[in-house]
C-alpha cells in the first residue's frame, strides 16, 4: 500500500474519516446536523430530477446491471453512471448548500455519493449520518484551503469551482468510510483522489450548461477512483502540499488555513449555509437583507423608488456584471437586480417556481430597471479578513423619500442552530414537492429519526420523496421549462435494480 507514501495531513483526514460512528456522532447535535443535510440533499435530487438537463444526460448513460440514481428506483446503472446522474440532479438548478469558505456545494456531492454507497452494501442510519459528517468536513476543508485564503474566491475567479475541484475527494471519503477501508487504505484513496478534480467556471446559462454536469463528473470519477485505488494504482506521496500537487494547483493567493477536522465536533456540517434561494450563492445575504428591510417596513413594495446594493468584489465579478431583463428561467435565476426586486416585491424565498411566475411579474420587472449593485471596498476587506464572513449591505428608497438600509456580515442561516436548519429545509423540500412527499412536519419528524433507520436504502426506496418524485417526473406534459419530451429510458419497467 506503500504507506509511508502518505503525508501526516492526508493520514489524519483519513483517520477522521474512518473513525467509529459513534465517536463522530459523540455531540447529540451532529447527527441532528446530518439528517438535516440529507434531507435537503435529497430535497434537491429529487427535484432536480425533472430538470432539463437530468433529461438530456439521461439519453447519453446506458441502463446496465449495477445500482439506482435515486429517486428512480427502477433502472439500474453501472455505478460511476448512477453516480453521474445523481450529481447532475443535486445540482441541476443550483439548489444545494453552500460552504461559506469554500463556496463549493457541499450537498452535490456528499448525499450522492452515500446514496452509491448504500446500494452496494447495507448501511443504517447512523452510519450514514457518520459519513456524512466526515464528507462535509473533508470537501470543506480542502475547499476552504484553496478558495477560502486571501483574496477570498481566488481560485475560483481563476476560473476552478471548488465543487469539482474538491467533490472527488470528498466523494471517496464517504465512499471509502462506507467500504470500511482501513486508515491507511482511505489515506492513499484520498491522496489519488486529489488527481481528479477539475471544472472550469466559465460556461454559459442555460439549462443545460456544461456547468450543470460537474457535480455529477466528480461523482463519476470518485467512484472509479475508489476502485482503482483498491487496485493498487498509487497517488504521489505529497499530494496535498508538495509544488505542483493539489493545493498549489488550484491556489491563487494565500490558501486558506481551517482547521483540520475533529472527531467529536459537528464541524463544517454545522456551518453550510442552507440554500433557500434557486440563485448563485453570491446572493444569498443580500436577499436576505431585501426581505428583512421589507419585514420591516410599513410601505408596500409598490412605495419602492429604489434598490441600492453593495457587495464585496469578488460577488460582483461573478454575479454584478450587467444584463438584458431575463426571458428565461436561468437567465432570470442568475440576474441579480432582476432577483432583488423580485425578493423585495414577494418578501419570499426565491424557489424555482417563484422566478419562474416573477419573468411574468410586471411589479418585479418595472422595479428591476431600479436596481444598482455596487463594489463596497470595506465590504471587500472584511471579506477577505473573515473567512466566515458573506457581507452585503442594502438600501432601499422608498417614494415618501424615506430609506432603509442593512448590512448583514452573513446569511441568515448561518446563525441557525440543527433544529430551526432542519425545519427550514423541510420547508423547502414539501414546497418543492407541492406537499405530495409529506407535509414539513412529518418531513422534519422522519428526517430527525436517520439514527433509527436500520438501512437508508430500503428507507428511501418506500419514502414519499422517492414514489411521489417519480410518478410525477413520469406524467405526460407539464408546466413550463419542464414539459420535455419523455425518453423511453424514463418509462419505468418491472423489477429492481441488481444489487452488488
């Protein structure tokens, strides 16, 4: 296994990675944490499920002998290509949570990658809230390391996401945690693991932009990348921190400098900020300072002159780039004034069928004209000196010539504790389901209750979020971005997937 091969950073994520559950899960509120990601990570796949660009990566994989890409339990496929599929659903509308210091989509990858997993071999809850724990805290480390230093987001502003930069390794981690390797065994799959990942930025908008399939690619090459190690194919023995291995790849700037994590503590599981938005993350605290102000206030939105925005400029190089007015779903969802007047017309969280329903909006329209989004230099620097910070401060002027304004250092949701993140996520995933997968209540009992489950899988496939899901994304026509011409692949045959 050429152990000695394995610098003592790798040797202790792989011993986080690889140790008991119940050590992991020592602090009552980390396995709260992880069943409140694991429902909105299936939150996401299940919807993204239906997403134009699930559809047409569906007619280019193969049904084959092999295991699900949830929540279509009735195809099977070889395992990197199920692995495939179910990143590209967690991401497909940019619904899954966000590391603030690594800005990588931690969800995308570690909920697909358990869902591999308890296919290939029984896995009860509480190891699955265990694996978990330990993929969130490994993407989030790596990711905050390189995109989480000074200047913040710079490798991302050169062009890498931290999703597929990171995803691979966090991906096996969960992967090898669930295959029981061996401390040494997981180091080395985690050190080859830092040769897979990759993902440029830059791509267009649209459903189905190639930046859309990236969580999925880290998911395809996590799984062959487990197996090759298991094979014997060997990483270079200072993958992480040597010149030209993985850190130094993709820096640009300091690198970051979190903490390793730590058996015991919840971790970055705790510190994900939740999406509620279908937006790019760069605009989440600014949303939540328009809906605060509008809280507030005694005007109706109608009463607003003016929407003034400042962020830091690494949010504005990524999202304040200027616009025509949105005609589409995508073009909508990434256009900042247009999301801030909509969030500031509705007061409400901006899921798909709200931007949808707002392009038609003629309050949210008229008020986009009257929407600035500025660089603030001190917001930069508290960006850059924080690395839990996501500054934005908003100003509205209202037509009596009053104004508010309010600057928040972070999201909202950065300041949750478990159980109000997992109750706002079973919000969000009965919204998304129209409430046909349960209410948010029975959401939030059932998802509180993972410890419990005996086997994830055998749970998952008789849940309401899978048997709902898939009679839905089955019927002929819907509304629309989603009435898609059906592929004979999503008709669904007899039978159960073979199991290996």
């Amino acid at each position: 296994m050429n152990q000695h091969w394995v610098v003592a950073e790798l040797e202790a994520l792989a011993k986080f990675v690889t140790a008991p559950a119940d050590e992991v899960l020592a602090d009552p509120s980390t396995a709260f944490w992880a069943g409140a990601r694991l429902l909105d990570g299936l939150g996401s796949i299940g919807h993204g499920f239906r997403a134009p660009i699930s559809r047409a990566v569906r007619t280019a994989v193969d049904p084959a002998a092999g295991i699900a890409a949830w929540p279509e339990v009735f195809h099977a496929y070889r395992p990197d290509d199920a692995g495939l599929l179910l990143g590209v659903y967690a991401f497909s509308e940019n619904f899954c949570d966000t590391g603030l210091g690594s800005v990588a989509h931690l969800g995308s990858i570690v909920i697909p990658a358990l869902l591999i997993a308890a296919q290939e071999r029984e896995v009860s809850g509480r190891d699955a809230l265990a694996a978990i724990v330990a993929g969130y805290n490994v993407m989030e480390y790596l990711g905050s390391t390189i995109n989480g230093g000074r200047p913040r987001m710079a490798s991302q502003l050169k062009g890498f996401r931290p999703t597929a930069s990171v995803g691979p390794v966090a991906a096996v981690a969960v992967l090898a945690r669930l295959a029981a390797l061996s401390p040494p065994e997981c180091a080395q799959a985690l050190a080859l693991a830092c040769s897979q990942g990759g993902g440029l930025r830059r791509s267009p908008i649209g459903p189905t932009a190639a930046i859309r399939i990236q969580s999925g690619e880290a998911m395809r090459r996590a799984v062959q990348t487990l197996r090759l190690s298991r094979a014997g194919i060997v990483a270079h023995p200072e993958m992480l921190r040597a010149p030209g291995g993985f850190f130094a790849a993709y820096q640009d700037g300091e690198l970051g400098r979190p903490s390793l994590p730590r058996v015991g503590a919840a971790g970055f599981v705790a510190s994900a900020s939740v999406k509620l938005d279908c937006t790019p993350h760069t605009l989440v605290t600014l949303l939540d300072a328009v809906r605060e102000l509008i809280r507030g206030a005694d005007g109706a939105p109608g009463a607003i002159d003016a929407i003034d925005v400042w962020v830091p400029v690494q949010h504005h190089t990524i999202s304040g780039d200027p616009k025509p007015m949105p005609g589409t779903f995508p073009d909508g969802a990434s256009h900042v004034p247009f999301c801030v007047a909509l969030a500031a017309v509705t007061g409400r969280f901006l899921y798909p069928s709200v931007i949808e329903d707002g392009l038609s909006d003629s309050r949210a329209t008229a008020l986009t004209e009257r929407v600035s989004v500025r660089v603030d230099d001190q917001l930069t620097e508290l960006f850059d000196r924080d690395p839990s910070s996501w500054p934005a401060r908003v100003r509205i002027g209202w037509r009596s010539g009053a104004e508010s304004e309010l600057e928040l250092v972070r999201p909202a949701s950065a300041g949750w504790n478990a159980a109000d993140t997992l109750t706002a996520v079973a919000d969000k995933v009965a919204a998304l389901a129209n409430g046909e997968a349960g209410s948010a209540a029975a959401l939030r009992d059932r998802f509180s209750a993972v410890s419990s489950w005996p086997d994830v899988w055998a749970q998952l496939r008789s849940d309401p979020l899978t048997t709902v899901r898939h009679a839905r994304s089955l019927r002929p026509g819907g509304r629309g971005r989603h009435r898609v011409r059906r592929h004979p692949r999503d008709r669904p045959r007899s039978g159960r997937p073979a199991h290996r």
